[in-house]
C-alpha cells in the first residue's frame, strides 16, 4: 500500500515543549517561559493509498500562519513559544497534486486532533468526510478553545465532522479502537495526553504496523524515553499513553511516524521499524 509523507512546511517550538519539565501547572509554565528553541522541525500530513479509497491523516499547515493577525494576539504562546515557516505551494492541496493525487478524490481526512499544525489544511477537503473526536472538538471551541491554544475561528465554515466513537475491538495494549476501512486494516487508536481528544492511526501494512502517531511523541526517540511533552494537560494519562504504545511497537514490528520527527520520512520510505538497526530517533 502506497504512502505517501507530506512535509507542510516547518516549525520551531521550544524545547520544553517537546520535552516536558515538572509536573502539574509548574510544567506548562516552565514550556511557555523557555527560551531555547528547537531546530526547524517537519510538519507532515500523511496520504494512504487504499483501495477503499484515498485516506488523509491531518492536513498540515497554511501559509495563513505567516500573516499578522492570524493568531491571537493576546495569546502568549504565539507571542513566546512558537515560529512557523509555511508557504503557499507547501500546503497539502498543492503538494498532494504533485504526487499525481486530487484532493478532491479524498474518501478520509482523519485528524489526530484539531492543533493548528494538523488541521490548517482542513480548506482543501470539503467533499471528504472529517473525523476527530467529540472531546477534541468539545474542548477546541469558543473562547475557552482560544485560552487552551486552538484556533476554532479559523477552522472551515462547513466542519462538521463526524465523531470518533471506539468499539470495544483491541489493538495490542488498546482495548478500544474504530476500524475505518471494511478490511478492518485502517485502525483509529486513542492516545490522549498530548490533548485530551488526541488519537493515532495504525495501518496494517503486511505483517507490519505504521502508526501515524501525530503529537503522541514528537519524535521515535522521546517515545523510547517514554518522555511526556510540555503542553500535555495531564501527565498522567499521556504516560498512560506512552506505555501503550511502547508495549504495542515492542509487540509487532510497527514504524511509528509522529508529525514532528525528522527522521519519520525516512523511515516511512525504509519501512524501518522501531527496534532495528538503522531506526534512528
């Protein structure tokens, strides 16, 4: 099954962030107060091509990003914590024509959660249908939505996604899950922690997985660390979501591809999973 990694455009966050520092809300403020900045860091969406039909795992992010006025301004992350590198022609929709594939042809657009970075690209998908997850969308609107980091007022005019509801249908550690292909081989996981409503997608791809695990991690390195990132609402229910995943990519061989990881691409095409020689971080 061809797949094909997206790259968006770049972002710098800082370190904390992506690793996070204390506990409780002394660890979110140590992430806004940092002022050591990672290096330009990939934003990648994820094309599959399945026979059922062309599926997108997050859409990436817009040159809107670059014009003043686009976030809050009195919000102090945009102010203090992060820098975007975006241009026109590296949104999804003009990246996605040059890999031979039409937007308009996509069945699928799932998105691990509703972070600028994953769903700036949304504009390029009207025909197809959206999934994310209440909680996601729940806890992503109105004002309180803008306090928390999202940006709902940029978010398409016609988003109305359908709702994640799991089954009771485990993937290794999971106990829950909700199958999106009728071959059963296109999984959508929960993996709250980096934001309450997150998720991640598992392809069964021969006898391998490949995990498009958003902001579980931000990189394959820090999954390994079982290292919680600096924004995480609750420290403990991403742990909870860091063994999980441990466990899983420990069960099978899985390529574990996070939005962020420089070196996912790489490993997308080599097909490398996590424990073998030449996996990198």
């Amino acid at each position: 099954m061809k797949v094909h990694a997206i790259e968006t455009g770049k972002v710098e966050v800082v370190e904390r962030q992506r690793r996070g520092e204390g506990s409780g809300t002394r660890r979110r403020l140590n992430t806004l107060l940092d002022k050591n900045w990672t290096e330009p860091l990939p934003i990648y969406a994820w094309a599959i091509e399945h026979p059922e039909g062309l599926i997108v795992v997050d859409t990436g992010e817009n040159a809107g990003v670059m014009q003043p006025g686009y976030f809050p301004r009195w919000h102090p992350y945009y102010r203090r914590s992060v820098r975007f590198s975006v241009q026109p022609e590296q949104e999804i929709g003009p990246a996605l024509r040059r890999a031979v594939l039409d937007p308009n042809d996509v069945r699928w657009v799932v998105l691990t959660h509703l972070h600028t970075d994953h769903a700036g690209g949304l504009s390029y998908f009207p025909k197809a249908e959206v999934l994310v997850t209440a909680t996601e969308v729940e806890i992503g609107s109105g004002f309180m939505g803008k306090v928390r980091g999202y940006i709902p007022h940029r978010l398409p005019s016609w988003f109305r996604p359908t709702p994640i509801e799991f089954r009771d249908q485990p993937l290794g550690p999971f106990r829950e899950s909700l199958p999106l292909t009728e071959a059963g081989d296109v999984r959508i996981i929960p993996t709250p922690g980096h934001t309450p409503g997150h998720v991640s997608v598992a392809l069964e791809d021969g006898d391998q997985l490949v995990v498009f695990a958003g902001d579980a991690t931000y990189s394959q390195q820090l999954l390994l660390e079982q290292a919680v990132d600096g924004v995480a609402p609750d420290e403990q229910v991403a742990r909870q979501t860091l063994a999980r995943l441990l466990e899983l990519v420990r069960e099978r061989p899985t390529v574990y591809l996070p939005t962020h990881d420089s070196e996912a691409e790489r490993r997308l095409a080599n097909r490398t999973p996590v424990h073998s020689p030449g996996a990198g971080s």
